[in-house]
C-alpha cells in the first residue's frame, strides 16, 4: 500500500495543499485556493473550500494504486483558543464526511505552532509569523506558548493587514491636510483603480471588502522606503517595533536564560520589507545577543511538510 502525508495550509489569504510520499518525502500533488481562516469568512464558506480542495485530492489519490493517507496535517489559521479548535475541528469532520478519503492520523493545529514544529525540527527555538496577522510561538523543548495572533480587532500589530490599515489612515490624514504627503497614496488609487479619498471610504465599506484585500496593500511599503518616503519609513519602524514586542513576550515567557537560541521570522509582512526585518533584528540582537534571528528560506507548506514527517516517524 502506498502511504501518503496530506498537508492543508489554511490562511488567512491562501489555502495550500501538499500531498507527499511518505517514505520518499518527495511532493507529488500541489494545489491551492482561497483562505479559509473561518473568523474571517465563516464556517460554511470554510468548510466549502476545503471540500473543493479535499475533492481534488481525492481525485488524484483515486488514479493512485491502493493508496492511504498516514498523517494528514491540518494547519489551520484562527485556532487561538479551545473553542476556536472545536470549530475548525468540526469543519475539517464536516469537509471530510463527503469524501472517501482513508486517514490514519488526524492532526488539527493553528498554523503558526505546527509551522514551528516544522522549522525548528521539534528542538527549541521560536516563530514570528507577520503575514494578515501576527503571531508568535516559542518551544523550550517541552512547552509550546504563544503571543498575538487575536485577530485584527484586537491588534494583529505588525501583520500585514495593520500595515494596510496604516497606509490607509496615512492617505486620509494627507487628504484631511492633517498629515505629510506620502507617495503610498497613488500606489493605493492605482491598486484600486480609483480616484480621489470618497472613492476610497466607499471602497471600505463595499460588500466585496476583505481584510487580506487590505493586508496586500502592506506590500506598497518597501518600495516608498526605497524612494525615502517619510510616512513609508515611519510605518515601517513602528511596525518592527510591534513585531520586536510580541517575539519578547513569548522569549520571556519561556524564561530564556541567555543561551543560543534562534528565532525564525516568516510571513509577507517581514520578509518583504528590508527595513522592517531589517529594524527587527537589530533591535532583538540588541537585548538578546544569542538569538540568532534569520528569515525562513521555504514556503510554510515546506516546514508543515516536516511537521507531519515527524509524526509519521513516530507512528
């Protein structure tokens, strides 16, 4: 029988699927649709993706010899509480049901702390996460703890949806005369294909608006740095500043002792702004010289597929 790992990457903006060997580890079946985080886009839109998404895997694996899924990882965005893990793990049932998919182990976890297991191999060491939202996990080897990640009603500083929603305020302060000109304007008119600051304040309050059409806008940001824009450079820094917050709760909340530690970085937001990753590690290096902070060189889904490795080894 041929045994395969089944890894869904459900985020906020995108929803990733992987289907790998499981003894080779080699990647045979990639696809990908919208974001299926359901705080955003509710359970039954949620658990209608993933049966589109699930379907097509069924379909390949159907065209398999005598296959079986040994692991199946479910790495799901808005799983930040109890709750939140009994409503994801009800659509995930709920997609399933439709389906003749054979599963041997189930694993339904928020996407950043299995993204963690993966990129740190199970050993110690810490993920901030700043794509839509931001969050950030740390493992001391035995405990998983956690910080940010509560959505962008409460926060989500430093995401890339706070960036959007700064870019945003940024513009009606320029239009209002309450605030400097900042060339983030055009690349916002252009992007929406609009004219003047009515457009945009319709533009917010349009059925069709979603909070990752907004985080996309945080992309606008490095190139404003690159031509020195000063609005540009401020919500940059302001935006490391956040981000070096929520990577000390959780270094504090394992009660790091000044050892060799390294702190991994991924996400939208950081990866593509120089400054803002730039801004971070010089400030994270400044009150904890044995962290060694560096950016993820792979795509989540990469480090998820060794997360579900793992749990396959361990079988």
């Amino acid at each position: 029988m041929m045994e395969w790992l089944l890894i869904i990457d459900g985020g906020a903006t995108k929803t990733a699927c992987a289907l790998v060997h499981a003894e080779s580890g080699e990647i045979k079946y990639t696809t990908s649709t919208s974001g299926s985080n359901y705080q955003a886009i509710g359970a039954t839109a949620a658990t209608e993706i993933l049966q589109a998404l699930l379907a097509n895997v069924q379909g390949f694996l159907q065209q398999q010899d005598d296959s079986n899924i040994a692991v199946a990882t479910f790495a799901m965005a808005g799983i930040d509480s109890p709750k939140d893990h009994e409503t994801v793990s009800a659509i995930v049932h709920s997609a399933l049901s439709t389906l003749r998919l054979k599963i041997d182990t189930l694993i339904i976890e928020n996407d950043a702390q299995a993204t963690l297991l993966g990129v740190t191999a199970g050993q110690a060491g810490a993920l901030l996460i700043a794509g839509t939202g931001a969050i950030a996990y740390a493992f001391d080897g035995t405990q998983i703890v956690r910080a940010g990640g509560w959505g962008h009603r409460a926060g989500d500083e430093g995401s890339g949806y706070w960036l959007g929603q700064e870019i945003i305020r940024a513009i009606f302060r320029m239009e209002d005369g309450r605030g400097e000109p900042t060339i983030l304007k055009s690349a916002v008119y252009d992007y929406l294909r609009i004219q003047d600051v009515t457009e945009l304040a319709s533009w917010l309050f349009r059925p069709s608006y979603t909070n990752a059409q907004l985080a996309k806008m945080g992309a606008f940001l490095a190139g404003a740095v690159t031509k020195k824009d000063l609005c540009a450079i401020q919500i940059s820094t302001r935006a490391a500043h956040e981000l070096v917050l929520l990577a000390c709760a959780v270094v504090k909340k394992i009660d790091y002792k000044g050892e060799a530690f390294s702190l991994y970085c991924n996400g939208g937001a950081i990866k593509h702004n120089p400054l803002i990753f730039k801004t971070f590690s010089y400030e994270m290096k400044s009150m904890y010289p044995q962290i060694e902070v560096s950016l993820c060189q792979h795509s989540p889904i990469h480090y998820l597929i060794e997360r579900s490795k793992k749990a396959y080894d361990n079988l």
